[in-house]
C-alpha cells in the first residue's frame, strides 16, 4: 500500500526540538549522561493554591463531561482581570477574551483563520520556528523580515515601509522576544500600531514571557488605538509553571476573535473544566509568588552567565525571559557547530540559534529551567574537556 501524505507537509520539517529529543534519549540509552538545557520547559511546579485547587474539582464527578468552546465565565473574567492588574489593559470577558489549549493552538487557528494562498505573512528572523509552520501550512508565503542585535532585536519598520507591503495579511510579532530575550517599549508598539494602520496589517503579539526576569511587564494593548490593529496571545505555561496543563488565551477585538473561534470550535472541544478552575486560581497569584519565581531564575541565570564566559561568548545581562541568549565566539561558523561540540566533548545540550531562522546562526541559547546543581555540572563538563584540549 502507498498512500502518500498531502504535498503541504513538504513544506515543513518534523519540529527541531521533537528530533534532537530522540537524539538525546539514544545517546543516554548508550550509557552517555546528556544534560539538556535546551528546551524551556519549567521544572518548577504551579503555585500550591493552583495544584489544590485542580485536585478539589477534579474529585466532583459532574466535572468530567465536554466543556463550551469559549472556557467557562470565571475563567475569562480571571484572564481579564489578569490583564487589567497586571498590563492596564480593559476587556471584556464576554468576548475580548478567548481561552486555548496552549497559546501554540492559537498560532495554528489564527494562521488558518485569516491566511491562505496569495496572501503574504511577515515573520521575524530569528523567532518562534512554529509562526513559519503554521503559515506555509495554510499555502500562504512567508516573508522573513530580519532582526538584529544592533537594533535590539527590533524591526526596522521605516525600511520594512519601504518594500511592496500589498499582499501582507499578517504580522507575527514576540516581545519580550524569544530567543533572544529583547524587550520593546510603548514606543516601539506605538510605532507598530501606525505601520499596522497604514498598511492594513493584523499584527498578532505572542507574549508568554513578560513576567520572567522582566520588571516592567508589557501588553502590546496596554498602547492607545493598539486594540483597533492587533491581537495577543498569552499564556500560562511559563510565567505561571504549568506548560503542560495547555492553558494559553488570545485577547483582543471581538471582530478578530470571531473568526479564530468559528475555526477552533471545528477543531477541539473545551478545556477540561477543572483545568480551568485551577487556571482561575493561578491567575490570582500574588506578586511574590512571581518574585520568588524570578529569584530562583536569576541564580541560575548567573550559572548560565558563567558557563558562556567559558565559552567565550557574548550575551546581554539584562535579557528576560527562560533563556540565555549569546553570541558565538569568532572561530566558529554557526552556533550548530558549537552546539555539536559541546554535546560531544561535554555531554551538554545548548540550542543552536540557527533553529530560530538565519539571523541566529551565529548565536547559542541555553535554557534556565533547571537546577543550579545541573548547570554546576554542566560547568565542570566544559572545564573538563577545555582542559583536555588544552585551551584551559
């Protein structure tokens, strides 16, 4: 029998990290010990009112049947509270306000929502490899723009003004960014917000780390006349510890809400109904909850510090988010080298920045979500083999 799969999936890859996970299990199922500190999920756990709270209702036995697709009332006047407190955004939780089994959902449902052939989507280089996915899957054409560490990992949007914009439906944007952990400012949005008007462009901000080492969080709504131009999507996964419970939002106009929920509601059901009421209790953790949180990243951010100085790379001490972000020392030609090194003379796992697009060829990203014992042994590994070679 030979049926082939449809044409679309040549245009993707089997996702980086999925391949570099079976990489990793058949090296340790050799006997060799790999630390990865690749991949950004938390290892901390929800706060304990979060966990109690999941506990408690999934014990009701009425609270196991389908749920609305738009997630129960408390859930979305908690997401919009969230929001009020902590970006001095409005919304209302009728419909401004659309939960999603993890903010990755969202990107797959808005992309098929408003994209398909013809159409032109603006995708920052290096950024989010699932923005790219999701719109070649929909048949629409990518359109990379570039960014920079000599502009702060912003877009140039004067000379992106400057090029055939006539076909571009959407922009994705991802501040504070990943990977490399820029920050942008209401002047920036401000900015944003006139090139969307002027060029009749959704711009869509993934906005899931503005509480990770990030003393002044963000909302790109929180900016006047934003809301007439742009969509957001967030999420619970890293600022609240709980990526696997699925739990993201998209806010905005309700005008471009609809269109995403029509596709969602043909796609899954709802959250299961004590994943949201535990979701209502996180959203209500207090500041020092997340100070806490913080401190902890910040002691293994100086680990991570540490271990690219042995490196001899380059990074910013004042990026947020889960991730180091560093430049590459000048003897090697792209990040995948160094991280192929590393994990072969060190048994450490550091992300090549090349898996972000082709503007991060020549940066390596270390995640912060482990222990400070983890990234003290990933620290002896290097010394160990730099000795060995000689070049300690």
């Amino acid at each position: 029998m030979n049926v082939k799969p449809a044409s679309r999936m040549d245009l993707v890859q089997e996702y980086y990290f999925s391949t570099k996970l079976k990489q990793i299990a058949a090296m340790r199922a050799s006997g060799i010990d790999v630390l990865n500190l690749g991949i950004g999920s938390p290892d901390l756990p929800p706060s304990a009112e979060t966990i109690s709270a999941l506990a408690t209702a999934a014990e009701n036995p009425k609270n196991h049947a389908y749920q609305s697709y738009v997630g129960i009332p408390a859930l979305r006047e908690g997401f919009a509270k969230f929001y009020q407190n902590a970006y001095g955004v409005s919304l209302n939780p009728v419909d401004e306000v659309l939960p999603l089994i993890g903010s990755k959902e969202g990107v797959m449902h808005i992309s098929m929502a408003y994209l398909e052939a013809g159409d032109e989507v603006l995708v920052p280089n290096p950024g989010y490899p699932t923005y790219r996915a999701a719109s070649l899957l929909t048949g629409a054409t990518v359109v990379d723009y570039d960014l920079s560490e000599e502009n702060g990992w912003l877009p140039d949007l004067k000379k992106l003004a400057e090029k055939d914009l006539s076909k571009v439906k959407l922009m994705w944007v991802n501040y504070p960014h990943m990977p490399t952990g820029a920050k942008a400012n209401k002047a920036f949005f401000e900015e944003l917000r006139d090139f969307a008007l002027a060029n009749n462009i959704l711009i869509v901000n993934d906005n899931p780390y503005s509480f990770i080492l990030n003393d002044d969080p963000e909302s790109a709504l929180a900016v006047e006349g934003m809301k007439e131009v742009a969509l957001e999507l967030n999420s619970l996964s890293k600022s609240h510890n709980m990526a696997g419970w699925r739990l993201g939002v998209l806010v905005g106009k309700a005008e471009f809400i609809n269109p995403v929920l029509r596709f969602k509601s043909n796609m899954d059901s709802g959250m299961f109904l004590p994943l949201q009421m535990a979701a209502v209790k996180a959203l209500e953790n207090p500041s020092s909850w997340f100070d806490e949180l913080n401190a902890v990243y910040r002691e293994r951010q100086q680990k991570v510090f540490e271990m690219m100085d042995l490196l001899n790379c380059q990074y910013d001490k004042n990026q947020s988010g889960m991730f180091v972000w560093a430049k590459i020392p000048a003897n090697y030609q792209t990040g995948f080298e160094l991280s192929d090194e590393i994990l072969e003379k060190s048994g450490v796992f550091i992300t090549p920045g090349g898996i972000f697009g082709s503007a991060g060829d020549g940066y390596i990203r270390t995640s912060l979500c482990a222990e400070v014992s983890v990234f003290e042994q990933a620290i002896g590994r290097i010394v160990s083999s730099l000795a060995l070679s000689g070049e300690l």
